[in-house]
C-alpha cells in the first residue's frame, strides 16, 4: 500500500487545475481502497473544468467502486450520551463512506448529467436488506437516503415508452411493498407523500405500502428508534384526504404494527432512545414534536379516526423486557483514566481554575503538554480483557490528540501535536481494520488544516507529501477540489 505514495509525487509538481495533476490524483483514488477510491472519484467529478463524458464516466467508477466499502449501510447510534462512543461513531458513518451511501452519491451527482443513466445505475442498487437487531445492539441502519434518491429518480422526466409501459409507477412499488425493517417505514412514507402520480396510483402505492407495513415486526431496537415515523404517517393521511382516497387501511395498518410491536418483547432501556429521538429528531433529521415519541398518544389523538378503537394500555404493554445496550461506556481501565486525568490537568490548575492563555505559553505549562503527549504514546492497546479494544482504544486515543490540538491550537506547540496525531494515524492497525473509523480523525486532521491556509499551509504541504497513501491522496484532493467549512465543520 505504500507504494501508492510513488503515484502521488507527480501531481505536487503540478497546478491545482491542471489535467495532469488531476490526472494523478485519479490514478491514485484508483489505487486506494474501495471506499476512498469512490468517494474520491465523486469529489474529483464535481469539478466543473472535467468534460460532462468524463464527469459522467467517473461516476460510474465511484458506483462500481462502491461495492468494495467495508460498511454496506449507513448507521446511527441510538444513545447519544456524553462519555460513549456514540458522538465518534455518528461523525464517521456521517462521511457516507458506507456502499449505499456511496452509490447514491454517485446517482445523486449523475442525475443532472444523465438522468437516464443514473436511473439505470440505481435500478442496479441493491434495496436496504438490513439484518434484525437485538438489544445489545445500540447501532441502528440509516436507510432513508435510499428513499429520498428513489424519489429524485422518480420526478425526473421518463420517455413516452416508459410511461406507457408503467416504469415510473413500477419503481416506485416495487419498493414502496418491499418494506421489512422499522427503519423502512419513515422514510417510504415520505417519499410516498411527495409522489407526483395520479391520484389511483397514489391509491395502489399505499395500499402496498399499508400490506408490508402490517407485517413488520421483531425487531425493537429499530422500532423504538423509528417511532417518531407516525409524523410521517400523519403527511402520508392528509395526501390521502387532499385526493379524496380513503386513508383507513393505511391507519389500519399502522394500528396493527404499532400494536404488534409494542406488545412483544421489547428492550429494557426504550426509554433512553425515546428521550434521544425527541431531542434530536433521529429518524427525520428535524426537530421532532415531543409528542411524536409517544407513539400510542401521537395515534390516539392526531391518526385514529372511526371506526378505528384507540390504542389501549393493554394492548400497548410489552410481553416482557429484557437486554440493554452494550458497549456504551468507554475509558473503565485504570490506563485510560489516567490518561484522562492527566488531560484534565492541562486544563485546570491545581485550585481547580481553568489555565488562562497567558499561563499556557509558560515552559511548566508547556512541559505538561509534552508530557501529556509522551503519555500518549506509551499507551498501547491490550489483548486484555480488562483493557479497551481494538475499536475503543482507537476512538478514545485519537480523540484525545483531537482534544489536545484543540487545546494548544493558538500555542507553539500546535506543530508538534499535529505531527504527533499524525503519526499516530498513520501507525494505527486500525486503518485494515474498519477503514471508515480510521478515516474521520484522518479526515477532521485534512479539513481543520484547510481551513486556515494562512498559518497552517505548511502542514497541508507536509499532509500532501506524507508516506501514508490515504493521507496523502486526500491531502491533495483538498487542494484540487476543496470542501467548504459547512463540510469539514459536522467533523471536528
């Protein structure tokens, strides 16, 4: 892998927009593992100096690329509390390096250039299959992206002999019936809300949409994490009544899965995750109506209409509880609390007094931050059971370095941090082990450098040189296709 380093040299000779340097740039996106190689090649087609063909013919790289990733789909942690890993793991699938959300990049960017290709690509994308969860899980699949891009394709302009054979309305039932996983049912609701169809197509695409929907089941930790998906019900009712079609079997429908689900056995802490949807809107991306996580409330008071009965209690009460979470709680062995002690004292004096910046340009102050650092890299993961693992001690290791950059970021000693991280990065096994965790402090590392090039542009020159192929290809993707702050900011 290191030999991709030697592909990289000819480009740092070149101008930013130069063909050639660009044409270096994708040799080495195309060197690199599948995930960068996709999500580079998209970058790289967003350039509007590329000719559309190669634009176009790029993009249908990134798909076929895109089967390599690692992750097949995106996910989001259902607890979003202080201490756990769960912060860490939502910025890194927040890259959209996972193969769905790489291959519906690569549509999303063909659609404007060949809204015919890009139908055909996404007819080629496998539908979200996810397996169920159980309660140990604190992971949940994110599928909506899938949803939304089937209803972008769906709205473009179709030729007269697709329309006369049924392709658009086909599409969209195909998938609108296909629906097995809580996670599924928000964001079909959504599209289905806003499809452009006359009104008893509308009428056949719900009515798929209520038969799978009456069947899902057995899977908690989706379906605690998806119950604010009655606010997406409630869109899907009011098309129903502004067309004039009936929305009772829909409801029907949704009585049975509500009731169906919370009368099995179900997850011992719903309770946190419902706390965490109504705050942050998990399911939608938006603010969420608090009333919306109380699934039984929200369907009695803003669905039910008659003859359908409420929800009562007792047909809303789990058969039993059992199982919590696992895997949130982070820094428990001795060596990490050190290291998290020693940290905190970088930030409070000894009377408990956070250090002013005066105090922290002094050579004791100083001494601490190398110490710190030294720290830093004496700990090593253990095969230990009383140690982190692999996953955790990356997390917390890159997270410190992270907090200390932070912390010294307007000091002398910001270089030394920053070169101090990036060996540490480029050392790390972890970079076979789960490519897309690796990447974000790799990431965040590119973009907090690009984002002062006045006082930081000789480490983005040491970033574009480094020996780490990864690294150094991103590097100079920063330079020939730059993100905006609005894009590296969700990172840090």
């Amino acid at each position: 892998m290191k030999t991709l380093a030697v592909v990289l040299l000819p480009m740092l000779c070149a101008a930013a927009d130069a063909p050639a340097g660009i044409d270096a740039l994708l040799d080495a996106a195309r060197a690199a593992p599948a995930e960068f190689a996709a999500d580079a090649m998209i970058r790289i087609a967003a350039l509007d100096q590329l000719e559309k063909t190669r634009r176009i013919e790029l993009l249908e790289q990134a798909f076929q690329r895109a089967s390599g990733a690692q992750q097949p789909y995106k996910r989001h942690a259902t607890f979003l509390r202080p201490g756990s890993p769960s912060g860490f793991i939502n910025r890194a699938y927040g890259q959209d390096l996972d193969a769905m959300s790489l291959r519906l990049r690569a549509i999303e960017a063909l659609l404007p250039l060949d809204s015919q290709k890009a139908k055909a690509l996404f007819v080629q994308t496998p539908p979200p299959n996810t397996p169920r969860l159980k309660c140990e899980d604190f992971l949940v699949y994110d599928v909506g992206r899938f949803y939304d891009t089937l209803g972008s394709i769906a709205r473009q302009p179709f030729t007269p002999e697709e329309v006369q054979a049924g392709d658009p309305l086909r599409l969209l039932k195909r998938f609108a019936g296909g629906i097995a996983s809580p996670v599924q049912v928000a964001p079909v609701a959504r599209m289905l809300a806003a499809a452009s169809v006359k009104d008893a197509d509308f009428g056949a695409l719900v009515t798929s949409f209520a038969e799978a929907l009456g069947t899902v089941s057995g899977d908690d930790r989706s379906f605690t994490y998806s119950i604010p998906a009655g606010q997406q019900i409630l869109a899907l009712v009011e098309q129903l009544k502004r067309r004039q079609l009936s929305p009772l079997p829909l409801l029907e429908a949704y009585r049975l899965y509500l009731v169906s689900n919370l009368s099995a056995e179900r997850c011992a802490d719903d309770d946190s995750i419902l706390g965490d949807a109504a705050s942050f809107g998990l399911v939608t991306g938006q603010a969420v109506d608090q009333e919306a996580s109380d699934a039984v409330a929200f369907f009695n008071k803003s669905l039910r209409m008659a003859p359908l009965q409420p929800i009562p209690e007792e047909e809303s009460t789990p058969s039993r509880l059992e199982g919590v979470a696992t895997g949130l709680r982070t820094c428990e062995d001795a060596e990490c609390r050190s290291i998290a002690e020693q940290y905190r004292g970088l930030v409070f004096g000894e009377n408990g007094s956070a250090y002013t910046p005066d105090q922290k340009g002094t050579p004791a102050w100083r001494g601490k931050v190398r110490d710190f650092l030294a720290a830093l890299a004496r700990w090593q993961e253990s095969a230990s059971g009383a140690h982190p693992n692999a996953a955790e001690h990356f997390r917390v290791k890159s997270a410190a370095y992270s907090e200390l950059l932070n912390l010294v970021f307007n000091s002398p000693d910001r270089d030394l941090v920053l070169r101090a991280m990036l060996d540490y990065l480029k050392q790390s096994r972890f970079q076979r082990e789960n490519r897309m965790e690796w990447f974000l402090p790799v990431n965040a590392l590119i973009g907090r450098v690009a984002l002062d090039p006045v006082s930081m542009g000789h480490m983005a020159e040491e970033l574009r040189k480094v020996d780490d192929p990864t690294i150094a290809l991103y590097a100079n993707l920063e330079m020939v296709a730059p993100r905006t702050p609005e894009r590296i900011l969700p990172l840090l």
